[in-house]
C-alpha cells in the first residue's frame, strides 16, 4: 500500500473515531476535517501518528505539505503570474509584504479556484532566494549606487573624466560588496 493511501486510512480511522462515520471518499473525508472545529480536531495528529508509527510532528508535515495539496488546484499553473506579482510589488514593499500580497492577489483573482496558500508561499520563497531574482532585486540598487558613485567622483575631482571607469568594473565592484554584506 502506498504511503498515501495508508496516511488516507489513518485520517479515516482518526474521523470515525470522532464521528463514528466510516467515509470512503477522500474528497468527503476532507471536506469532513475542515468543517470539524479545534476540540473535534484535537489529537488528530497524536492517534494519526500511532497508527503509522511515525512521529507526530511528521504526521502534521506531511499532511500538510503531501496530502491535502491533492485537493486543491495544481500550484505550478500560477508560477508565472505569482512570480511577476510578487516582481511588481517589490517596488513599493519589503520582501515579505511584497510576498503576501502577490499571493493574496492571485487567491483574488481567482475566487472559484481551491489554492493552496502554502504551495505559493513555498514557490515565492524559491524564487526569492533563486539568483534570478537576486538580479532582478539588486538591480534598482545597483543603478541607483553606480549614478551616486559617478556624482561622488565629479564633485570628488575637478579633472574626473566618467569614462576613464567602465560601467561594467563599476557594477563587479558593487557585486562583490553586496555579496560581502
């Protein structure tokens, strides 16, 4: 039996020793712990653990990051469109608002759409720690702190000639000092 269908068995063992329902249905049996209240829910992942004989804290991960992602639409159809959000709102918020809102955004745009919130929070976060949009973060910085060197320098120095000092070694440096900090 495969580790879903086992993790399946032990949620509908969990719901018939609460409710006394014996449900085949997945969808049902979901729909079913989602109506349940906190105390309905109480000890869910303790009674899951014991019959898989896994900790708690991995019948909680897993149900959350495994299971119940099969009930909601497929995250990858939104990549495109949550990653230039989350590009745009970067230029009026913090990573972590700009984040939020780009998700928020996307559950908006699509009300009918069963999203699942976590499945987009982890694609962002890859993406925010991916090197392409290092690029795309640091490049707003990048040419703002090369315009003020370049004023520094001429105020700096009578004589400063801007084109003694190619762009391009101007950038490397700020690179390599941003990568230091």
């Amino acid at each position: 039996m495969k580790q879903q269908e086992k993790f399946t068995d032990a949620i509908r063992y969990f719901v018939r020793e609460k409710t006394g329902k014996h449900i085949k249905d997945k969808e049902v049996l979901m729909k079913i712990l989602e109506e349940m209240d906190t105390k309905q829910r109480w000890g869910i992942w303790k009674i899951v653990s014991e019959v898989l004989n896994i900790t708690t804290r991995q019948a909680h991960d897993y149900y959350h990051n495994t299971w119940c992602v099969q009930f909601f639409e497929d995250s990858k159809q939104f990549k495109q469109e949550v990653k230039q959000l989350f590009i745009d709102n970067l230029k009026n918020a913090d990573e972590k608002a700009a984040k939020e809102l780009a998700i928020t955004q996307i559950m908006q745009k699509y009300p009918k759409k069963k999203i699942h919130r976590t499945s987009l929070q982890r694609m962002l976060n890859a993406f925010k720690d991916s090197k392409s949009c290092n690029e795309i973060k640091l490049e707003p910085l990048i040419s703002k702190t090369i315009a003020e060197y370049q004023n520094i320098q001429k105020r700096n120095s009578p004589d400063y000639d801007p084109s003694s000092k190619d762009i391009q070694d101007i950038l490397a440096e700020l690179k390599k000092m941003m990568q230091v900090q």
